[in-house]
C-alpha cells in the first residue's frame, strides 16, 4: 500500500506525487518553470462596447469571412485588449502561429473559443453595439498560471476600465479537451434595458389602442409574490394597483407578457428579424426561444440633472440568436401590445405550421402504421410512431388570435419589415454551461460565479460576484447616457416608431393581398391585357416584340437547357418541368474566366443579340451588362442572386408575355414588372415572383463581379 504523500506548506495528505504536485500549482502557486505543459483557461469576460450605430445592411448572400467589416469592430477591440494584455502581463499564450510578440501586432492565441461569438458577420454574431457580462474566453498557455485568483487579479489590474475578468478556470487534468466556449454552451440568456416611459402608452387615447381583449379571459392573482419582495419595491412604485394609472400599466404588461409568449417553445423561422434579412428557406434562421419576459425594474437618470428614471430589464434565453433577432424580437413585442400593429402581424413576421395541421397529420400517421399490420407479433416489432400534441398552456386561455397562426399554411413563405430597438441597450448576461459543468460537479467547476450555489462559494467568489454586480451597473449607466437611449426617451421616438409601423403594415398587406389571388381573380385580370402596352414609343414595342418572338420560338424548339440544380432550389416546384410545369431558366452573355461560359450563346445566338439590344433601348442610361438570365413561366421563391457565385453589380428586370400578376416582391415593395424594367440589387436584395397565370418571359440584366 502506497504511503501518502504530505504537503509541507498546510499539512494535506495526497495519494501521489502527481496530485501534491497539482495541489501545489493551483492552492500555493508553486510552478515547475522548468517544466512547461500546456493548460488550458477559462475566463469570464465583461465589456463596454463603443459602438451606437448598428449595422443592419449586412445579408446572409455577402456574409463572407471578412475579418476587417465593419460589423467585427468589437470583437476585435475586446479580443485584441484581452489577449496582448495576457502576453504583455504573462508571456504565457500558446499562439496560433510563429508571431513576433515584440511588435505592436495583435497576438491570436491557437485554437480559443468564444461563447458570445462565431465569424463576426456570420448570422448568429453578435453585434458590434452589443456589450457583455458574461462571456466565457477559452484559450491554451504554455504552463500553469499558478493561483487562479492571484492570476485574475493581476490581469484585472492590466486590463482598461472598459473591460474586465470576473472568474477564470484551469480546466481538470484532460477534462476540456473536447471543450468549446461556443459549440459546449447549452444556453444564452440576453438582456435589455428600455425606459419604462417609452414602453407605455402615456395617454387615454394610447391605451384605448392596447388590446387588451386578450387578457380579458384570465383570472389574475392580484396578490403576486413580486408585491411582497423587497428588491421589487421599485415596480410597487410605479405599478400602483390602488389607482387607474397604477392598474393601465398593470393591464399593458399583462397583453405585453401574453404576446412575448408566443415567441417561446418551439422552432421558429426568424428570417425576418436578421439584420439584412434572411430568406424563408435558410436554416440558420430557425431558432428556439426559451424564454422572453420582464425580469425586473431599476432607477436611473440620464444625467445628473434630470429625475431618476424607471427602467424596465427584459430577459431573452435561447440556444443562440442571430443578428438583429432580439432587438426586434422587443420591437415587435411593444408594438403590438401598443396596438400600433394588428395582432396578425405576428403570422406576417414568424412562420411556424398550424398546430391543428400537425397533430391531425401525426394521428392519421399513427392509424396507418396500426393498421397496416398483420398481427401481433409484427405490431410489436414496427417502430413506435410519436406524437407530439404542442402545449398550449396560457395561451389557450387568453383569446384565439394568440393560438398560432390561422391563415398561414404551411410552405407559405413571405417577408414583412419589423420595428427594431437600438442595439446599444442590449448585452449578453450568461452563457450557460449546465452539462459540463455537471460531469465536474465533484470539481465544483464552475464557469460563472452566480451558478456557484451559495453554500459553496468562497470569500474569492463573492468577492468575484460583487464585482460583476458592480460592473452591471457601470454598463446599465453607460447605456443610460448614450445618444440613441436618451433620443428613446423622447415622446418623438414613439411617434415616429408608430408612424413606421403604420408604413409597414400598408406594404405587408398589399403583399399579401396580392400573393392570396386566386387564378380566377387572376384569369379575370388577364382578359383585359394587352400585349404590349400601347403607350410605349413605336421603337420599344418592336424591340419587345422581336424579342418575345424569339422567346416564344425558344421555348418551342425543344432545345431550351436544363435548369441547374442551383436555380431549380430557388424556384416554386410546381412550375418545374419535371413536377409538370413549364418553368425554366439558363443564361446568355459572359461568365467570369474560371467558370464555364453559358451555353445559351450557342444555342439561341440571336435571341441573346436581340435581349442585349432590348437593355440599350429601354434603359439607355444604364451601363450595358454582361450577362442575362433569361426565364420562362418560373415562379421563383424568395433568394439572392450569386451572381455567378461571384457577386455582382445592380441587376435591372423586365417581364414579358400575356400574363397577369407574376409581380416582383423585391424586400418589402411589390413592382409590377410587365414591359417596366426595374432596377434592384439582385444580389444583396431578397425577391420573388408573385402567382400568376399565363406566358411569363422575365429577362434579368446583370454583370457579374470581376466582368464589370
């Protein structure tokens, strides 16, 4: 039997040399210089960030790995500060490459992670205007650091004001080798800070607006434990249930609390609340929300001058966000509840199928399998078929309209501009790490001091929280005192917000009134078509009819290309030719130098020479193109243009042939198209074609970038 091994310094016996040793390095600080083994480090970051101007023009088509955009400007700071101060103080980071650390260049640790981040202009990236509390940094260095709390508090003690260090971990023996700061995070809660005068209505007239008919129904507690906490005696102030004043803003909170519960649950498609936009069909729009709510009142002034203000703190949790999503997400909330948008709006803005529809569909599902077997025995061995009947807990008690969405089916897809708040409020307060923080719970390894429970904590980790606490409201006065919360403030703030919500609602609806016709709405429409507008100069109806002719002969040669498999993902499938349409598309023109040049310039020579000439003479102001996507009775769904796979310039588009509706949706505007040629950024802009019934040619002028 081993003797044990006994530390000289505070008399602690261990098993073996190895775990004296460790003991050593991390309780007293005694490190082998000697001998250099990598270890790896978790630290919990808080930051200010600089910035006030969100970027909002960044799309999921130019999202490249652009290490210099604009968008990535506090990443860099954070990062930059962060880590040259560790290898100025320290000397200890294991870095990415052979770097000259004498220089004044940015040192880049190898292989770190980052909770709050990916690629700075990827869709789930946080913003620039963002700050932080809570975000975890996960980096090697070349030995052991020694005490972790004198590590920290030598490193706060470098860093600016602006940015500092609440908690850092060595990770156990071999314990976070398979560890990411951002792939291992099971949770990311967000929060935002709003003046409580800008949320509520401030008049009668405003809070006739509310729709309150949505919390009619519900029996409240009107005794709630938040009345009887004393850290709440904030909201006991301003939410006096003993006057009228007291029990509108009571009643507005409840429609507010009921509408950010729809956002809760399940997935969601939240393609319009990117920055930029993302279409219908991208995947990393889809996000869970787990919780959206009002989690708590403070006071504050904007300047010294002024009243202390009341401020509201919402609290967003989720696996991740994208871009934009939060701030919108809020915006969305407020303005509906204000009743400056319909209820319906919210079907407009997220998509998710029908509850009914699901469950119908997986109980029609079950009765199959049941009834397609032979026996027993084969009933025993088929695979159980499950069936998720979604909660409708709350929601089912306060009105229909807050059910789900009524009228959108599924595979309905449309986009609608949302109201957004300014990014400068928003930070992130916690990464959460539950799972692996409890395969080491033996360890109490922690990756946040508040998640440390309070009979364990150490004189170090409340020391630790005080100064987390402390930093908080260094950020809240920070937010406070910026140009874009004290213009919120302002009564104008409301009204121009109203007056942008009023703006949206007219494009969506138009948009909607027009994708909802009918083909007997649009036969009926077609009847009364001319060919081609007689209104136009002689010299254009010639060229547009010399070109339709040579579309329609084209299109009845039998040698109209194959679409690609790239466009065919981009267009409505029933109009495809193997789903029985007749939808199509290929190009004409030049490619650049690396790619295949388009076949349509052997095939249909002249029909190119005359689209070509058709650019010229309807749009002579415009510089010609080199390249043209020329289509036939394709209905394309909402997408950006790759321009070749290479980008491209601004792209101008005209439609031709007897046919009615087949609009161009391009963002949140509808452009009838039909011999009007139109001009948008095809590339950086979403669009699509409209339902419509008849022959529909569309030609698309565009250069592609490294031909212009």
């Amino acid at each position: 039997m081993p003797v044990p091994t006994v530390c000289s310094l505070c008399q602690g016996s261990f098993e073996s040399k190895t775990k004296l040793f460790k003991h050593l390095e991390a309780d007293h600080g005694i490190v082998d210089n000697t001998r250099k083994k990598p270890v790896r480090i978790a630290v919990t970051v808080g930051w200010i960030s600089d910035e006030s101007v969100d970027i909002e023009d960044i799309t999921d088509s130019t999202a490249r790995y652009d290490v210099e955009h604009e968008s990535a400007s506090t990443k860099r700071r954070v990062e930059s500060t962060l880590f040259n101060t560790i290898q100025k103080v320290f000397g200890s980071l294991v870095l990415s490459q052979q770097q000259d650390v004498s220089s004044d260049a940015n040192v880049l640790p190898k292989s770190y992670s980052r909770g709050s981040h990916d690629r700075a202009t990827a869709p789930n990236a946080l913003e620039r205007t963002a700050h932080g509390l809570s975000d975890l940094f996960v980096f090697v260095l070349e030995c052991h650091p020694g005490p972790e709390d004198v590590w920290l508090a030598k490193l706060n003690g470098a860093l600016p004001h602006w940015i500092q260090c609440f908690m850092c971990k060595i990770f156990p023996g071999s314990g976070g080798g398979d560890f990411s700061a951002n792939q291992s995070c099971n949770q990311r809660r967000y929060e935002y800070i709003l003046p409580l005068k800008s949320v509520l209505p401030s008049t009668d007239e405003e809070y006739a607006m509310v729709p309150s008919y949505l919390i009619e129904s519900k029996e409240y507690n009107e005794n709630p434990k938040w009345k009887q906490r004393v850290h709440q005696s904030v909201l006991k102030e301003d939410f006096d249930t003993t006057s009228k004043e007291g029990m509108d803003r009571v009643k507005f909170f409840r429609v507010l609390k009921a509408i950010m519960k729809k956002f809760h649950g399940r997935y969601l498609l939240f393609h319009n609340f990117l920055s930029g936009g993302a279409c219908p069909d991208d995947s990393s729009a889809l996000r869970v929300v787990d919780r959206l709510y009002h989690k708590d009142s403070l006071k504050g002034s904007v300047t010294d001058t002024e009243g202390s203000e009341t401020w509201i703190v919402f609290s967003v949790s989720g696996d991740n966000f994208i871009r934009g999503q939060i701030r919108r997400m809020l915006g969305l909330s407020i303005a509906l509840a204000r009743g400056w948008l319909p209820i319906k709006y919210f079907d407009f803005a997220v998509y998710k199928a029908p509850y009914k529809s699901e469950v119908e569909a997986a109980k029609k599902k079950s009765a199959a399998g049941a009834a397609s077997s032979d026996g027993d025995d084969n009933q025993r061995q088929k695979k159980r078929i499950k069936i998720d009947v979604p909660k409708e807990k709350h929601l089912e008690q306060l009105h229909p309209d807050l059910l789900g969405p009524k009228e959108v089916q599924e595979g309905f897809e449309f986009i609608c501009d949302l109201p957004s708040l300014p990014g400068t409020a928003l930070y992130i307060a916690e990464c959460k790490y539950p799972m692996f923080e409890a395969k080491h719970v033996d360890k109490k390894f922690f990756l946040d001091p508040r998640r440390i429970p309070k009979g364990a904590r150490t004189k170090t980790d409340d020391e630790n929280i005080e100064r987390m606490e402390a930093f908080t409201t260094k950020m809240h006065n920070h937010i406070m005192s910026t140009k874009e919360m004290r213009d919120v403030l302002k009564q104008t703030w409301a009204t121009e917000m109203q007056a942008n919500c009023a703006r949206m609602v007219a494009n969506a609806e138009r948009a909607m009134e027009l994708k909802c016709r009918t083909t007997e709405d649009l036969v009926s429409i077609q009847k009364d078509r001319i060919d081609i507008p007689k209104d136009l100069p002689d010299h254009v109806r010639a060229q547009y009819a010399k070109v339709l002719t040579l579309l329609r002969e084209a299109d009845n040669s039998g040698k109209w290309p194959q679409t690609s498999v790239g466009r065919k993902q981009v267009m409505v499938n029933s109009g495809l030719v193997e789903f029985g349409g007749r939808g199509g598309t290929f190009s004409v023109g030049a490619f650049p130098a690396n790619q295949a040049q388009p076949k349509g310039n052997e095939l249909f020579p002249e029909l190119a020479k005359a689209c070509f000439d058709l650019e010229k003479i309807i749009q002579p102001e415009r510089k010609p193109s080199t390249t043209i996507a020329i289509n036939r009775h394709a209905q394309f769904k909402f997408h950006r243009d790759s321009g070749a796979g290479s980008g491209q310039t601004k792209s101008s588009i005209v439609a031709l042939g007897d046919f009615s509706g087949g609009e161009l949706q391009c963002e949140y505007e509808v452009e009838d198209i039909r011999y009007k040629p139109y001009e948008f950024d095809g590339w950086g802009q979403r669009h699509s074609t409209l339902p419509f019934v008849g022959e529909r040619y569309s030609l698309v002028w565009f250069t592609p970038l490294g031909l212009d």
